[in-house]
C-alpha cells in the first residue's frame, strides 16, 4: 500500500471540510473504513488509459522549443513543434497553431498558466486527430491568457501577445496567440476556444475571421475547459474559406463529449458562393448602444451591413433591450463554474466520456506551490466563485443556467425574421497595452455563448490604424449561413480600405 491512511486527525479536517463534525466513535470507525478502501482506490489508481488511436497512427511528433523574439516578435508562440498527419487529405499543407490549451500527445500545453507549466499530455483532443487525418500538419502551440479567463490578452504566463497590425495595442484574448500569429507566414490556419468571446476578440482586434460555432458542434474533448456549459472551440484564419474549410473537418458528432447530442454538421465550404441575396439581416441596436461604443466602430458596421444590402440582401433593424446586459450573466455562471472544476482538478465530474487523468494529476500537484503567481483575474475568478457558492449556496450559479432557456429564446425569436444578426464584434477597437479601458469588451461576444448560437467575427474595416470586426449570430446548427455571408462580404469589399 503506497498511500498512506489518514489517521484521526486527518479525518476530521477532511470532515469539516464539508461542514461535517464527526463524535470520536465516528472518527474511529472512519479511520478503519476509509483505510480498508485504500487498496481498491490503489487498483483504480493503476488502470490502463489507452490514447486516442491517432497518437499511436501518426507518431512522428517534434516537441520543439519556445521561439526567441527574433522569431516571434508578437509573443504569440509557446512552443515551435511538429506533428504530421496523413499524407493526403482536405488539409495537406496546412499548417495548425492550436490555443495552449488543446492536448496533442507528447507537445507540453500549459493552458497560459504558470500552474500547468510543464505538463505534457499523453492523449490528443479529438479534433486534433481529426485534424492529422485530413493531412494537417501541427506547427506551433500558442499564447493565450492565463486559464482563458481575459479578454485581452495581457495576462498570460509568457508575457502579453501583442497587436499584430499595432504593437502598442492589445491583441485581444484569451485566443490571443491564435489571433496574432496568422500574421506569420508559417501558420495558415489556428484554434482557439470561447467561453465569453475568446475567438471572437482577437479575430476582432487582430483583423482575422474566426467562428464561435454553435454549441457542441465541434467536439471539446481533450480541450482544458472553464464550464462544460459554455465551453466552444473553433477555427481562426485569414480568410473566410479557411474558417469554412477547418470547421469542415473538425465538426461532428464525439461519443467521449457529454456536450454533444445530435450534432448536425455540414459541408461547409460547398455554400460559400452562394452569395447573399434572399438573406435577411437584423441589425442589432442594442449591439451599439453599449456604455464605451466607439462612434467610428459602430459607423464601419452600419456601413459593412449596407454593404450586405448592396448585394442583394435585405436588412433592417431589430431589438431586444434584453441584450444590454445579457453579458452580466457569465459573472453569475463563470466564477463558481471555474471553482467547482478547480475542485475537480480541470475534470469536471458526473459524466459519461473522457478524462484526462495525467492533467488532474498535474494540475493537483503544482496548484499548492504555483497558485501564487496566477493572474489576477484566476484569482478573481476563484475567489469569486467561492464566495457566490458559500453566500447564496449555489442558487444564483443555478438560477442563472436556468436563465439561460429564455435568454436563447428572446435570439431565436428575433431570429425567425431574418437569417442572421448584426453588430460589432467588440464596442471598441483594440486598446493600447499602457491603459485599462473600463469598459467592457465582451457584451456583444458573451450572450452567445450563453445561448450557444454560432458567431462569425469578420473584419469589416480599418479606422484610425486599427481593424474594426463585425460579428454575425445565426440559428443554432446555420453555421453554414454566416460563413457563406462573410465570403460574400470578404469577396466584395477590401477591409483594408474600407
């Protein structure tokens, strides 16, 4: 027996924990009990988990090394690597950065925290071997905010990921690396994940097209995770048909993703050229309306949506005041979500599907010495959500799910008088990296990934020096009709001088 039994001491401070207070008889018999089950928790402990099959099919992989700044002068690399897929596919010489908190076999990911530095995964997500298989080639793993829990991109354990387009400025995050680094010609494709808008923001400020995709279209599994409820993960590129292309191969149904349920995907670049006309817009006022909007960001929108008008679509505006402060929802549901999976090692619990028992591991061995130099918004998050759990004893995480129903209702019914919203992806332009805006970048992006409709961020404009993104929100699974909009949009009007 290598674990050694707790003794009666132990057993109360464990008891306490969860507001147990145990008689000395109870203490005793504890103290047999637990230590007669140490020997079946030992044989779990020693289970075989046998990897994902495409660790074992493509088994050429390169480690690499963290990139000096000669080579990455943005900071938006983690690691060169690389891992070869098959030798012929959708995707061959394609080229995959992957957010660092996606888990490819023997490439160490340390989800931006100083937490997780180190470890190395023996399992691949299951997109990444979806990505292999069609021929994908995985060259870098990339910067991101610490746990994914900001939106600009400042806060990661490597250092701040600057503003490809404007060094001075801030590059978006918590997908801050997988924005900033399409501006290298060595990576053509990358993937980030969204919980508030983390594709989305950097798309936005870094000037790249990414897609938040409907909820549990693409398979999270083997991705680090804030709240199985809200957890995305999608495609970033320079250009819209790459988007379409890498959602494509990426989406589908994944029996070991409790998220899942029917996942209709589609053939998503077979609709790109299909133009707009006969599409009906929704303009959303509200979308505009909020505290810190930039006059100039909401001016390159209205006219990027005349532009969709220009080509044969209809639009108009539509409005839901609900919108306002439907962003102030995650603040009831993120913190208290994050501690609960801090409390089961970044596992979540209660489900039928994968694990990634190494990961716990890790994460439950160096969280003791290492939480100290998370940043500030980890520790917000955590102590957050504590104090929401121990104040309200779960009812405000709870109503706020609850809440969710209704507030996806409100999108849909708006929803079936046209094909798809419109609005900035972010209220403002990307900040400088010296200042701290007080306002928020995120009430546009973070209502949908409450109600899970998909988001396409596409850039729309350049003013005073830096890119405007618009953000289209379809019908949930349509994910198809935004990105067939942005081609026309991206075919017919150059951002640049817009």
């Amino acid at each position: 027996m290598s674990i050694k039994p707790p003794d009666a001491d132990e057993i109360r401070e464990l008891a306490r924990a969860h507001h147990i207070e145990l008689s000395s008889s109870e203490v005793n018999a504890l103290v047999q009990a637990v230590t007669a089950q140490i020997p079946i928790l030992e044989r779990a402990a020693a289970l075989t988990d046998d990897p994902p099959t495409s660790v074992a099919r493509y088994s050429n992989r390169d480690p690499g090394a963290r990139p000096d700044r000669k080579d990455d002068p943005l900071n938006a690399v983690v690691r060169k690597c690389r891992v070869t897929g098959a030798s012929s596919g959708k995707l061959k010489g394609k080229r995959i950065g992957l957010k660092d908190s996606v888990c490819v076999a023997g490439i160490p990911a340390g989800g931006g925290s100083h937490v997780l530095q180190g470890y190395t995964p023996d399992i691949d997500a299951t997109i990444v071997g979806r990505m292999l298989d069609e021929g994908a080639e995985i060259v870098a793993t990339l910067n991101m905010d610490d746990f994914a829990l900001s939106g600009d991109g400042r806060t990661c354990a490597y250092g701040p990921t600057l503003n490809p387009v404007n060094p001075a400025h801030c590059s978006g995050g918590s997908s801050s690396g997988s924005g900033a680094a399409l501006y290298y010609d060595w990576i053509d494709m990358t993937i980030g994940t969204d919980q508030g808008g983390s594709i989305r923001i950097p798309s936005s400020w870094c000037g790249v097209v990414g897609i938040k995709p409907t909820y549990s279209l693409v398979p999270y599994t083997g991705v680090m995770s804030i709240d199985p409820s809200l957890d995305h993960v999608g495609p970033m590129a320079r250009n819209v048909r790459d988007v379409a292309l890498l959602l494509e191969v990426i989406a589908g149904k994944d029996p070991l993703d409790p998220r899942q349920q029917q996942v209709p995907a589609d053939r998503y670049t077979e609709s790109l050229d299909k133009g707009v006309r006969g599409l009906r817009f929704g303009i959303l006022r509200e979308g505009f309306e909020h505290p810190g909007a930039e006059a100039d960001v909401n001016d390159c929108v209205s006219k990027a949506a005349a532009a969709l008008e220009r080509l044969g679509a209809a639009v108009e505006e539509v409005s839901i005041p609900e919108h306002r402060q439907a962003s102030d929802l995650l603040f009831a549901i993120v913190p208290e979500g994050m501690m609960r999976l801090g409390d089961t090692f970044l596992q979540s619990a209660h489900f039928n599907g994968r694990y990634n028992p190494g990961l716990a591991d890790f994460f439950g061995a160096n969280l003791p010495s290492r939480s100290g130099k998370e940043a500030i918004t980890v520790k917000l998050m955590f102590v957050l959500g504590e104090f929401s759990a121990r104040r309200y004893n779960g009812r405000v995480y709870a109503k706020a799910q609850n809440y969710r129903p209704k507030l996806r209702a409100l999108y849909d019914e708006a929803l079936k008088r046209c094909d798809a919203l419109v609005m900035p992806t972010t209220p403002m332009k990307a900040p400088r990296q010296d200042t701290q805006s007080p306002y928020s970048m995120i009430t546009n992006t973070a209502p949908f990934d409450m109600t899970g409709h998909p988001g396409l961020s596409i850039p729309c404009a350049m003013s005073r020096g830096l890119p405007v993104g618009m953000m289209l929100i379809g019908r949930h699974f349509e994910d198809a009709t935004l990105l067939r909009a942005g081609y026309a949009f991206e075919q017919s009007v150059d951002w640049r001088k817009a």
